[in-house]
C-alpha cells in the first residue's frame, strides 16, 4: 500500500464525519515534515493518526517505524511495520516528498523578501508645552522580522518610542507603526530608520518639518492646474484678439 492510497482512505472517512452530524466522529492523519537546517541534514518525517482528538498511532522516520499508542493501534502498527514495502516507501518520502517540497517552498517563501514601503508623518503638530508626534510606519514587507529605529541628528532616540507589533496582513505581508514623541528644535535633523532582511542597507527617511509629503503633493498638483488653465486661457485670448482684428466694423 502506498502512503497515496492509505491518506486517500482516510480523509474520506474525515469528510464523512463532517457531512453527518455534529457529534459524528473524526479520524484524520497528520503529515508532517520537520526540519531546523538549511541543508534539510535533519529533516524527520512524521506521519500521525488521531481518532476524535487522540493520538492513535505514529511513524517516525528517525525511528524508522510506526508505534501505536493503545491496544488496537498497537496491532495496527506492527502489522504497517511488518509491510516491507510501505516502510521502504515511508523512508524514502524523507528525500522524495519532504525534502522536495522544503526546497520549493523555501525558494518561494522563505528566502523571498519584499522592500517595506516605508512612509514618515506628523501625527501631532508641537504646541506649547505639548511635544510633537511623529509616526514611521513600514508596509507591505515579508519576512515579519524587522527593526524600527529613531535618529536625531545621527543618534539613537530611545526615549518616548512607542511601537506596534509586526501586523500580518493575511496575505503574507506585515506591517509595523511606530511613533515618536519629540520636542522640535530648529536645524535638526530627524529620521526613521528602517533595517530589513530585504535590504542590505539600512531604509532612511529624514523627518521635513516644513511640510508633509502629501502636503506638498497638494500644492505640486494645485500649481500644475493653475499653470495649465494659464496657458489655455492665454491661448484662447490670443485666437480671440486675433479672430476678432481680422473682423472690419463696418458703420452704416
Ligand atoms: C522522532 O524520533 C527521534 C528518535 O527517537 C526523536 O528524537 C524525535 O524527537 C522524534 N520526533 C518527534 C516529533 O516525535
């Protein structure tokens, strides 16, 4: 019997618990690969068969061979352990099964990285005694590892540095939010610094106090609009001037 057909038997009897009533029962196997190096050196294969939440039975591929864990499991097993071929099956999906898929997810999910988009803004203006709020947030970025850290004028903020836990998304991605309770003084110079696996350098947004970045995307756009109705409405004055001086007034 190949692991094939024997994990096929039992979801269908999983399935069949689900579809009938509540209370029905639940028999499920668990395939596991488990494995700490990168050279999958000590990868284990574990296969473990539960009826209603209990361990019944266990292979373990260090061990080589299934151990039940009660009187009827324990036959079952001994007659799988007997079965030279499902053994040798068994044993061999440590390299054809385990370390196959752990190379193909690794490359696909644990060796990616993705660039955090970091984005730098004023939470809380400084007024009177009240010091200003500064927020760096991250977003977008795998893997979930990440450092935010404040700079003023090239040295550590420790103080008044609050931030938030790495956020999943839910779809791969994390996000982070920190904040910066400072009080403003003039001609210095306040950063966010950003150290992520996908960047060999460290991610460095310099604080400008005179005015947000969205603000000023405001004031680009507004000024493309006043410039471009400028030279349309010049343009039209001109076609007026020049239609209407080619016009001779006749009086009668
Ligand atoms: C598998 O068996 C080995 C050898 O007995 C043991 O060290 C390891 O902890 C077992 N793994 C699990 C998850 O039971």
């Amino acid at each position: 019997m190949s692991l094939l057909n024997f994990s096929i038997f039992h979801p269908v009897l999983m399935l069949s618990a689900f579809i009938g009533t509540a209370d029905g029962f639940y028999e499920y196997m668990m395939l596991e690969c488990v494995y700490s190096t990168s050279d999958y050196s000590d990868m284990v294969f574990l296969v473990t068969m539960s009826f209603n939440k209990v361990v019944d039975a266990q292979y373990n591929s260090t061990l080589g061979k299934f151990v039940g864990f009660n009187e009827h499991a324990e036959k079952s097993a001994e007659r799988w352990n007997k079965n030279q071929a499902f053994m040798q099956g068994l044993k061999a999906d440590v390299d054809t099964v385990c370390r196959h898929y752990a190379k193909i997810f690794d490359s696909a999910v644990r060796d990616k990285t993705v660039l955090p988009k970091v984005k730098l803004s004023s939470v809380k203006k400084a007024e009177g005694n009240h010091p200003a709020v500064l927020m760096c947030s991250a977003y977008e970025f795998y893997p979930e590892k990440i450092k935010v850290s404040w700079l003023r004028d090239g040295k550590l903020m420790t103080s008044e540095v609050t931030s938030t836990m790495e956020m999943a998304d839910g779809d791969w991605y994390y996000q982070i939010h920190s904040q910066l309770e400072y009080t403003p003084t003039s001609g210095e110079k306040i950063s966010c610094v950003v150290e992520h696996a996908s960047s060999t350098q460290p991610i460095v947004k310099d604080w400008n106090p005179s005015m947000p970045e969205s603000e000023r995307n405001k004031i680009t756009i507004g000024s493309s609009g006043l410039v471009l109705g400028i030279i349309i409405a010049a343009a039209g004055l001109i076609y007026y001037k020049k239609k209407s001086s080619g016009r001779i007034l006749v009086p009668n």
